[in-house]
C-alpha cells in the first residue's frame, strides 16, 4: 500500500468517525454528552480539513501519488 492510499484510508476512517460522533450528538438528551460529542466531532472536522490539505500538497509534491 502507498502513503497516499494509507493517508486517504485515515481519512476515510476519521470521516466515518465524525459522522458516527455527529449521529450520537443527535441522540443525546443529556446537555453535556451533547456538548462533548458536538465538541469532538468539530476537532475530528478540523483534523479532516488538514488531512485533506496535506493529501492536495502529497499529490502535488509527489505525482506518482495523484489519484490513488
């Protein structure tokens, strides 16, 4: 497996998390639980935005990366 395809598995695997975390904020009745899981969720989403920049950067540093 390249990096760029083990990267873009990360990726795939923390949107899978901020969806399921995003899905348990909407169950919560709890004020706090909610709070927590929307809290996590947003650091998930941040960690996602940078990971899908460093993937824009890998492919254009490295071209034998683009499109895996």
């Amino acid at each position: 497996m390249t990096v760029a395809s083990e990267v873009k598995q990360c990726l795939a695997s923390m949107k899978g998390i901020e969806s399921s975390l995003s899905t348990l904020a909407l169950t919560m009745v709890d004020p706090q639980s909610k709070k927590a899981l929307e809290d996590s969720r947003q650091l998930v989403g941040e960690a996602i935005l940078e990971l899908s920049e460093r993937i824009g950067v890998l492919e254009r540093e490295e071209l034998q990366y683009k499109g895996f």
